[in-house]
C-alpha cells in the first residue's frame, strides 16, 4: 500500500503515554504504509548513468515521478500529510548525497585546508566504495510483478570478504549492457573452502529485468550504504509507536513545559562543578523531568561560550545517581560526541569520589578521537573476559552500559535494534540538536525513548542538506527550530535558555546579543589583554566580479595576519593565542592560504651545511646534498627540538658531534680486533688490573703490619720496664692502668692476626715485578697510538642542518583557513573575517551563518570586507551603523602596508590592562 493511499485524518487524546501509544499502534497497523519499501522502489528505477551525465549537473533528473513536491509545515495535522512532506524531500537530498559521494572522490581535503587532486591509489579502495568491485555468480532470480521488481541471489568466491557488498548497500551492475542499481537485502557468509577462500551469498534487490541472458559470471560494484537513509525513513515510518507523537506533529507551549524543581534538589552537584543560576536551575527540572519518565520533550538553548557541554554533563550524572536507568547520548556528528564523552571521562578520572557510570562509544570507530577509545565497543568487548564469545560480549556491554554514546544516525544500527527491541532506553539527550535535521532527531525514539531532551541553538548553523531544492522547501530545519517557531506564535515560552557566557568579550558579543539574541545574554568572565582592538570592521575598495573569491581582500588579510602575527611573538608570553580566518566561500579560502603558504617560506627555517663523522649505521648511498622536506623526520637532519637548552643549531651539533666522535672512536676500536681480541683484551686488563690492586693492597697491609708490630713491642717493652719499678702508693692506679694496656695488646694481637691472614691470601696472587710494570705501560701507550692513528684515517660527512624555527614561522603555521560551517563549535582568541563580496552579498546573506562567524573569536573580532553592498541587507545594514556609532569602522587600501594596516588594529594599553566582562 502507497503512503499517501490512505486519507484517514488521524486524531488522537492526550491521555496517559501508554494508552495514547497504543492508540497509534493500532492506527499504524490499519494504515501501516510501507514508506521502506516504496523509498528503495525509486532508488533502484534510476539509472547510474545519471549520476555523470553533464546534462544533470544543473538539474535533476525526474527521479521524483509521479510523487509531488510539498514544502514543510510547523505543525501537521495528521501522518499522512507528515510523510508526504517529508518523503520526496529526503529522495532529493539522497540523489545528491550520491552525487557528491562520486564528486568528492577526486579530491582529496586535509584538516588544514590543503587541496589537491588526485586518483584513487589502490589502499584507498578499501575506503572507496565506487572501488569495491566483487566478482559474482548468479544463482537464481524471481520477480514480484506487483512491485515490479526482480530478486538475485549471488555468491562470491574472490576470498576477499573486504570488497564484498554488505547489507544496506546499493551496487550496481551491468545487465544486457545496461547499469542497473539494486540494493542489497541480505548477505551471508558461507563455509570457508581451501581452494576457493571466503565466499559470500547475497540477495539483491533490483528494477524489474527483462530478457534474460545474464552471464553466469559478472561484477557487482558498491557505490553507497543507503543504511543511514533508511534510518531516516523508518524513524518517519514507527513515529505513530512512540509517546511522543502528538508532540511531535503538533508542538504545542504545554506540551514542552517541564517539572519545576528546586536547585538545592541537586546541590551540592556530585560532580563538583560550581554553575551559575540558570545553569543549576536547567539540570534540576530536566533532572526531575527525567527521573518521572514522563513523556516530555525538553528544549535547552545554549549560546556560544555558555557552557551547555558541562550542563549535558551534570544533568546525565545527576540523572544516574538518583534513578537507575539508561541515557542515551547522541549528537549530529562524531567530533560532537566525543567531546561530551571525553568530558565525562575526564570528570570521572579526575574526581575519585565520583561515583562511576559506565559508558561505551558505539559506531564507526575510524571515525572516532583517541580521546574516547578506551570507552569504544569493540576495545571493551577486548577487555571483556567473554573473549571466546565477541558477539554476546558486545551485547552485554550495551545491555549494562548507563550511557550509550552515539551519532543520531549509528543509535539505531542492526545491533542496536536487535538488543533493545523492546524499548529499553527511556531517555535520549541530542546535543547539537538544532544542526541535525528533523527525521534525524526521530531515529532515537524508535528505541522506546519517553524524555528527549534537545540542546543547542537554532541561532547558529541549520542542518547540512545538498539538495537546493529540499533546502527550499524546509528541508534543512530542525525539530528545535519548528518547535520554536510554534512557540513565537503562543503564548509563553518553554524553552529553557542559558543566559551567560563565558567566551567573548563585551565589545564583541554586544552586536550578536542584541540582534539574535534580544539583549538576554550576560557576560561573565575575562581574558587576557592582547594589544589589539576587540572590535574591528576594515572597509576596503578592492571590487571583483560575481566569483566567489576576491585577490586584492585575500591579500589584506593576508597583510593583517602578518601584522597579527609579529606583534605577538614580541611577547613569549603570548606563545599560544590562536588565530583563524573565516570566510563564507571555499575559493577564496583557497586564495588565502596559497597568499600565506607563500608568505610563510619566507620565514621557514634557513638550511645550512655543516660536516660531521659519519656515523657507522649510516646509508652508504647517502650524498649528504639533498635538503629534507619540511617537516619530516630525516636521518641524516639535524633539527634544534623546540624548548632545547641549545640556542643554536651549532652549539647542539658541536655537543653531539663530541659525543658521536668519542663513540666512534671506540667503535674503531672493536671493529679492528674484532670478538674475539676483544675478549683477549678485556682478558688482559682485567689481569692487570687484579695484579695493580693486588700490589697496592699487599704494600698497604705490610704497612700495617709493620705498625701493628712495633706497637705491640713498645707495648711489652713498657710493661717490662713497670714492673721493674719498686712498688709505691699507688699501686692501685698502676695495676688498673696496666689492665687497660693489656687490653690494647690483645686488641693489637687481633688486629696482628687479622692481617697476617689477608697478606697469606694475597700472597697467592703473582705480584708483579718491575719489568712487568714496564710491560703494561707499553702495551697501553701502543693501544693509545693505535686508536689516535684510526681517529685520523675516520670518514666525515657533510649535511644539511635545519635551524630552529622562529616563533614568527611557528605562529604562521598554526594558523587556520577555513569556512563558516567548519568552524562552528569552535573558538580561536582572534578571528578575522572575509566577507569577500562588493556585489551582491551572496552567502553571508544567511543570519546564522553570520551569527557563528561573529562569536568565535574571544579577544579579537577583525571584518574585512567592500561593505558598499551589504548597506542594501537589513541585518548588515544594522550592523554597519552599530560599528559607525561605535567608532569601530575605518577605510583601508587593500593594497596598504603592513605598518600601515596595524595602526588602525594596534591599541595602546597598559601592561597589566585586561579586558574585563560586564556582568
């Protein structure tokens, strides 16, 4: 049955979750439209060719036909008109998915903004799907003259499991020499045979074909996993399931308010974090919300800088120490969520009293941080003492984790849904949420999830959608941004907003604050003084066409980060500010950064030839000429490592040519007399030395000897002479004082004895005469000569030594180029803008985007830009006349100098001046 077949207009009470749910179920399985089967039905009609046909770059194909086009609403008064919404719109934005998948695999983007164009090379094609072709057998093929559609079943016997299609994928294959998509439905892996290797069995799901004289044998090539867009349609389709339906269709003030609670209801936070007052009083009601399970979708709006991460991090804390239960914690993109969970990470590392909630990453893990490994699944299933049983390992993980962390789109995978079909996970936190499109925000509640909570700002970026067609008719706006909308039109607002940041200072927030946000915002925090204005805006004359790049701007900003750059490594204490450049178009970014790669190797480290021993492991076709490219680590470079106690490459070479050419020398040494003199010599020594020590130690005890004789001989002679003397009154003393000499005889008689035992045992020992002695020192002059002879004779060579790089270059480095949509999420202490265009305000024409741009730098917001135009635009116009009254515009020559430039940025401010916040 078609989606739009049914007309039933489908009312529903607001009674108890449960009653109302099974109220839908019941509607669902009348009407039950099959939005899966129809979605792949339009897929598998296209023809692959449409994908390079030139004819279609401009316009898509009819791949629609005959389903109509229909623009979104903010509120829908039954499912049907809800599918008929969003359904062609998200087959547009498909088609385009596919188009760009085959487009961006020409070209290959680094995180810094290097671009370049090249061919797939062969250890990418694990990594490309248009690469993955398998070669395979036809088994059968039926075909279902209702659908118009034909099933193949295929095995593989290439041994090579990694270039297999998979469930999920869409492949295409030749049939009567035409390209054919299918889709495939189900895939196996069958008994492993010696001589053939793995083979796979698979069901795919095609066009209807006709006549067929297929070959037995033909290749299958993937081209895209259609998973995640299914996702997409199956979350639209078991909508009437969940609880949260109604409020879904219909976003209405009272069904978005939550419980009110007491801020001393979560005080003292057992994570120790101090947040203001709207922060505490936002984690008390969603905590309490949450903890009723109530069927509740709660808005938290979070600004730029104000602390929203650390909010979602105590409300999922807050949450798990008071009710046992399960959160599940997603976002629109990877980088989102491994932030939160390296957060949480590192609150629970840090603060030992913190009771512990297990949490594990679940999706793709290649395109997870590092910071979040030790937390992913299959790291843990590794762990895990089940180690004989992966599968069940995995599983159990997910059963007993308190936190699943995951992308909107990986939170409803085959695993997932098989584990908790039975709707286990009452809670979903989205972070992001205003960035993830609606149908994406609806994939967690097929999970059974009773509290959503949403977090993030409909102010800043929309959505991604590629499709210029879906964009138009709302494609791109998020279940956050309707739900408000609703709400701008009703009484009351239950949104819940934080209201302070910690990011910007006043001068840059003001404009942002008052026109996106009403003046609610409040400023609470400073940051340290750097001697550049906040707040800037450098209107130049430089005109271009209707391109999206303009020279004579990219080269003023180039100029002003120059003039940036300079002035801060004056100061070694201003080692790690941070600078970006933001601009709305991909080609001027490209202008930019080839104008400061340029300008960077003028200031890249001199290269300088010096000579050196050559070291023994060093390559023999080594010719000492060849400079190594910046940045590697070669072996024959000599690069001064930053913080070094050397201050020049000539002092830390000097240290270790004396340390090599000492090494060296002894390794001479060895290799001329090679194993076995070597033992011979040490042999030699070491009797020599025994002898030496023996000798010094045989005189030291004669001595002794000697002493301890004549003392026991002074000794009797005394006594003797004592007693010999007539007795007299004091005989008493004599007779004590003679005691103790006794004593001191005996003593020396011991002492007497004890050498004589030593002397007998080294007297065993061969002492060596004066002729030996010369002997020795012979044999020790010859060894001398000969190691100073092998020191001469020693091989140098000459390298190319790379100096220390300046501060100056290291900051040029640092420095990132990129465009809005990159930058959002992120923050740098000075931010310069391009806003490119002198005709016709094109792409910062769009508030939100604007809106990022101006709230990412902290200390300095710089706009470069021929504003002439932007005058004719309400939303610039406005902030042209804030910047004027502000005495924070100023004319400049885009080719002016760089001397020039800074005295319009520089600020003349006192040492220890800050910038404080007004609060």
């Amino acid at each position: 049955m078609g989606f739009g077949e049914s007309k039933e207009v489908i009312k529903y009470y607001r009674n108890d979750c449960d009653d109302q749910r099974s109220s839908n179920v019941e509607m669902y399985k009348k009407i039950k439209p099959q939005i899966i089967d129809e979605f792949l039905a339009h897929i598998i009609q296209w023809r692959p060719e449409w994908l390079t046909n030139p004819e279609y770059n401009t316009e898509s194909p009819r791949i629609l036909d005959p389903v109509p086009v229909v623009s979104t609403s903010l509120c829908y008064e039954n499912f049907d008109d809800y599918v008929e919404a969003m359904f062609p719109l998200l087959l547009l934005e498909f088609w385009h998915v596919l188009k760009k998948d085959l487009e961006t695999r020409k070209v290959v983007s680094d995180e810094k903004g290097n671009v370049k164009s090249r061919d797939i090379k062969e250890e990418d094609k694990k990594t490309s799907s248009m690469e993955r072709r398998a070669s395979v057998d036809l088994v059968t093929i039926s075909h279902d003259n209702k659908d118009q559609t034909s099933i193949l079943t295929l095995i593989t016997c290439n041994g090579h499991s990694d270039i297999d299609p998979i469930r999920g994928d869409l492949v295409k294959f030749e049939w009567n020499r035409e390209q054919v998509f299918g889709y495939v439905e189900e895939d196996e892996t069958l008994q492993t045979y010696e001589h053939l290797g793995l083979s796979g069995k698979f069901k795919i799901k095609t066009r209807r074909l006709k006549h067929f004289s297929l070959k037995r044998n033909f290749l299958v090539t993937t081209v895209l996993s259609v998973s995640p867009y299914l996702r997409f349609v199956k979350a639209m389709q078991d909508l009437p399931r969940s609880c949260l339906f109604d409020t879904v269709m219909k976003p209405r003030v009272e069904d978005y308010e939550i419980a009110d609670a007491l801020r001393t209801s979560v005080f003292p936070l057992i994570t120790g974090h101090v947040l203001n007052h709207k922060q505490m009083d936002i984690v008390a009601r969603v905590v309490a919300t949450a903890t009723e399970q109530a069927p509740k979708i709660c808005l938290i709006q979070g600004p730029p800088g104000t602390g929203k991460s650390k909010v979602i991090l105590n409300i999922i804390c807050e949450i798990l120490n008071k009710k046992s239960t399960k959160i599940l914690l997603c976002a629109p993109s990877n980088r989102a969520i491994d932030e939160l969970v390296g957060n949480f990470l590192t609150v629970q590392k840090a603060n030992k009293n913190l009771k512990h909630f297990s949490i594990v990453r679940v999706g793709c893990i290649d395109k997870m941080g590092d910071e979040v490994q030790e937390v992913t699944l299959p790291h843990l299933a590794q762990m895990s003492e089940l180690k004989s049983e992966k599968r069940k390992s995995k599983d159990d993980i997910l059963r007993t984790s308190d936190v699943i962390a995951t992308t909107l789109s990986s939170s409803y995978s085959f695993q997932m849904e098989r584990i908790f079909e039975n709707d286990d996970i009452p809670v979903c936190i989205v972070d992001e949420a205003a960035q993830s499109t609606e149908l994406g925000t609806l994939i967690p509640l097929m999970l059974g999830v009773r509290t959503l909570i949403l977090v993030g700002d409909p102010k800043q970026l929309p959505p991604t959608v590629l499709s210029p067609q879906a964009k138009f008719h709302g494609f791109d706006k998020s279940l956050f941004y309707r739900a408000k909308e609703n709400f701008d039109l009703q009484q009351g607002n239950p949104i819940l907003m934080l209201d302070t940041q910690y990011r910007m200072v006043e001068d840059i927030v003001s404009w942002p604050n008052n026109f996106f946000y009403q003046g609610r915002l409040k400023t609470g925090s400073s940051v340290p003084s750097l001697p550049f204005h906040n707040y800037k805006l450098l209107h130049h004359s430089s005109h271009q066409n209707q391109t999206d790049f303009n020279h004579g701007e990219a080269q003023l900003v180039v100029n002003l980060i120059m003039g940036l750059s300079m002035e801060i490594v004056k100061n070694p204490a201003n080692e790690d500010v941070s600078i970006g450049i933001i601009t709305p178009y991909r080609r001027q970014r490209e202008v930019i950064l080839n104008l400061l790669k340029f300008r960077c190797k003028r200031y890249a480290p001199a290269i300088k030839i010096v000579t050196i021993p050559k070291p023994k492991d060093l390559d023999n076709n080594f010719d000492g000429k060849k400079a190594p490219k910046e940045g590697i680590n070669n072996s024959n470079t000599v690069q001064i490592p930053d913080g070094s106690d050397f201050e020049d490459w000539e002092e830390l070479l000097l240290a270790e040519s004396q340390e090599e050419e000492a090494g060296v020398q002894k390794e001479a040494l060895k290799g001329r007399r090679g194993r076995k003199s070597e033992r011979k010599i040490e042999e030699k020594t070491g009797k020599e030395r025994i002898i030496i020590e023996g000798e010094e130690e045989l005189n030291s005890l004669c001595s002794a000897l000697k002493s301890v004789q004549l003392q026991d001989t002074r000794k009797k002679d005394k006594n003797e002479e004592e007693l010999e003397k007539p007795n007299d009154g004091k005989s008493h003393e004599k007779i004590e004082g003679q005691e103790e000499e006794e004593r001191i005889v005996v003593q020396g008689e011991d002492e007497l004895n004890s050498v004589s035992s030593r002397l007998k045992v080294l007297s065993v020992q061969p002492i060596p005469n004066k002729t030996q002695k010369e002997a020795s020192k012979r044999r020790n002059f010859q060894k001398t000569k000969r190691m100073e002879k092998e020191a001469e004779v020693m091989e140098y060579i000459t390298i190319e030594v790379m100096e220390k790089p300046s501060p100056l270059y290291l900051k040029l480095k640092s420095i990132q180029v990129n465009t809005v949509d990159s930058f959002q999420g992120q923050e740098r202490d000075i931010i310069v803008m391009s806003c490119v265009r002198s005709k016709g305000i094109g792409f910062v024409n769009d508030p939100n985007r604007l809106c990022v741009s101006l709230t990412r730098a902290k200390h300095t917001m710089l706009l470069c830009g021929n504003f002439g135009t932007f005058k004719k635009n309400a939303m610039w116009k406005a902030l042209l006349r804030d910047a004027t009254s502000r005495n924070a515009s100023v004319e400049i020559n885009a080719n002016a100098s760089i001397a020039n430039i800074m005295k319009h940025v520089i600020a003349e401010k006192s040492q220890d001046d800050k910038d404080i916040f007004l609060w």
